[in-house]
C-alpha cells in the first residue's frame, strides 16, 4: 500500500495505511456500534476493505481510511481519517475521522487528526472549502468541528437512514481564509 506522505502534528502522525494494519481496521469496521452508532453501517470484508484502502489515492470518492492516527508517544494506531468528493456537481470536499480505540477517545486525537488533514487537504487541492457531515445527535463529532472553527452551515433533514429510522444531519464546512484565519490567531 502506498500513498500521501505523513503528516505530523504535536501528539499524533497521521501515515498511509499499511498492510500490517488491516487487523486493527478490520477489527473497527466490522463494529457497527464503534464506527456507526450515528450512521449507516455496511460490513467491509477484510479483502474488500484491503482492496479499497489501496485504490483510494486515485478515486477522489473514495470512503476508504487514507490516514491512520498514531500517537506521537507510541503504542497502536487509535483511529483513521479520510476525504472525500461527496457530490458530482459542487465543489464539496468532505472528511470524516473514526477514533476506533475507545479508551483513546475524549483526549484530542481526534481535533489534531482533523486539524492536520484540513491543513493537508488546504495545501494540497485547490478547494476553497472543505466540509464535514454528522448525525445532529452525534455531539462528539459536532463539537470536535467546532472546536476546530467549522461552521454550522444547515441541516439535510431525512439525510441518513440507519439503524431503522430516518435522521437529521448538520452540514458544516469551513473555508480557506477561514481557516488560515485560524492558524494566525
Ligand atoms: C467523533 C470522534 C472522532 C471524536 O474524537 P475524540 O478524539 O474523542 O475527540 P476530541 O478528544 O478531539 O474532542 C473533540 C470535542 O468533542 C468533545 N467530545 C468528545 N467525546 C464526546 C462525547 N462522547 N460526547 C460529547 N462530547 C464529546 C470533546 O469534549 C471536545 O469538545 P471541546 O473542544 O468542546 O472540549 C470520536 O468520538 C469517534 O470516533 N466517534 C465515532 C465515529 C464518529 O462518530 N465519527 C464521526 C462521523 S461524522
């Protein structure tokens, strides 16, 4: 497997997925309530998810983990991040970001993996903004957007079917001057 080069932060490294940690992700993806307690929930076959993880750096769609979050100070990977072009038309680019070990949950993995792909995504696309989606209920993943200085920007009502019911999704985004905004202060 091969693709971007890493990208590191204060307290984690975000690489490329390796085989030898096919395991680890198999091990969260197969868990519909680790990585979809507020999403839909498709199970990856260990072969299908190893087959997308090496096809992702040239299909801009793709949902596969394009990072995987190490902590500086060693031990496991504690999660993954990836991006996506979520629509054929408008210029959306989106991220989404599992921390899979849930005891490394609450400790700011996952704000500084996001930070570190906006910064990446900003200097490396040409895209003036980049965009997130989650479960209105999904607090966690709210806040860390927020604390991040993406904004609120609407709500795709009926946007999400899982786990039987139809449910409400925040749209946020943040722009390029917004977040070089961000860096300066
Ligand atoms: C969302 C997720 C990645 C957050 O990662 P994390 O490393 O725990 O987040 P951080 O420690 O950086 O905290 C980010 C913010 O979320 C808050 N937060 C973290 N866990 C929370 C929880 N369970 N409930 C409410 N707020 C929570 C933190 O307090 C922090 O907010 P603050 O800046 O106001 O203090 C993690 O909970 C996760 O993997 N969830 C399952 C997958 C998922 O929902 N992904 C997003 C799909 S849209």
């Amino acid at each position: 497997m091969s693709g971007p080069r890493a990208l590191v932060g204060r307290r984690v490294r975000l690489r490329p997925p390796m085989e030898s940690d096919l395991p680890v992700l198999t091990r969260w993806f197969v868990d519909p309530e680790l990585v979809a307690p507020f999403d839909r929930f498709a199970y990856d076959a260990p072969e299908a998810l190893a087959a997308s993880i090496r096809g992702a750096p040239a299909e801009p769609g793709s949902l596969a983990p394009r990072y995987v979050i190490e902590p500086l100070a060693g031990g496991a990977p504690v999660g993954c991040v990836g991006h996506y072009v979520a629509h054929p038309v408008l210029a959306i680019l989106d991220v989404w970001y599992l921390i899979g070990d849930p005891a490394a949950r609450g400790q700011g993995y996952g704000s500084e993996a996001v930070a570190l792909l906006v910064d990446e995504l900003f200097a490396t696309t040409a895209y003036e903004r980049v965009g997130a989606t989650c479960d209105v209920a999904n607090l966690a993943s709210s806040k860390l957007l927020e604390r991040l200085g993406f904004r609120r920007e609407g709500t795709y009502r009926a946007g999400l079917h899982h786990h039987a019911a139809w449910h409400e999704v925040a749209v946020y985004g943040i722009t390029r001057p917004e977040w070089a905004a961000r860096a300066r202060s």
